[in-house]
C-alpha cells in the first residue's frame, strides 16, 4: 500500500476528472495539439481536466496522449491510460463473442 511521507511529492491538480470528450471540447483539444506540437486526435477521446482546464487526452482506440507541456501532466496521462485499457478490456469479450459468431457464417459463405 502506497503511504504519503515527508517526502511525497506534492500534486499540483489533485483533482482531476477523466472524462470522454465532447463536441463542445473541439476548441480546448485545439489548443491541447497546438500547445504539444502535435496533430489534432481524430475519433473518440478521453480528457483529464482540472479546475475546468483539459491538462490531457488521449485516443481510445489507439495513439499517443497530447499534453500540456506547461503543466505537470504525468500523472494525468497515466489515469488516461488507465481508463483506455479498463474500457479495451471491458469490450474485448464482445468483440471476440460476436467474432466467434460472424466467422462460422463468413467460413459457409466462402463454400
């Protein structure tokens, strides 16, 4: 278990939300891919905002986070990866059940 010493390093956001993105999010992710001289994230995204400021997002499918480079984002970006990999695995077990019922009739097709 994880115990807070002297030597802690103290957060600077110790409250973030992680959060999928929205439509009205477009303008702060612009700003987010600008500021981290990155191209802007295509398909769904998941944010970490603080104090009503997105610090970092990430793809859901697959990609790299985009960051703030003027904030201290690490933490931010390992709770993004965090999520991504709880909502990949959450949909992997649908994924390989509707796999195992489309190929029996995609094999029959092919005959």
């Amino acid at each position: 278990m994880f115990r807070h010493t002297a030597d802690t390093p103290k957060l600077k956001h110790s409250n973030v939300t992680v959060r999928h993105a929205v439509e009205a999010d477009e303008r702060a992710l612009a700003r987010l891919a600008a500021l981290d001289s990155a191209p802007r994230l295509r398909g769904p995204a998941l944010l970490a905002e603080s104090n009503a400021r997105v610090l970092a997002a990430l793809p859901v499918g697959s990609g790299r986070a985009i960051a703030d480079p003027f904030e201290p984002t690490a933490e931010a970006v390992a709770l993004l990866e965090l999520r991504r990999a709880q909502l990949l695995a959450r949909d992997e077990p649908r994924r390989r059940g509707l796999a195992r019922i489309l190929r029996p009739r995609a094999l029959h097709a092919r005959a």
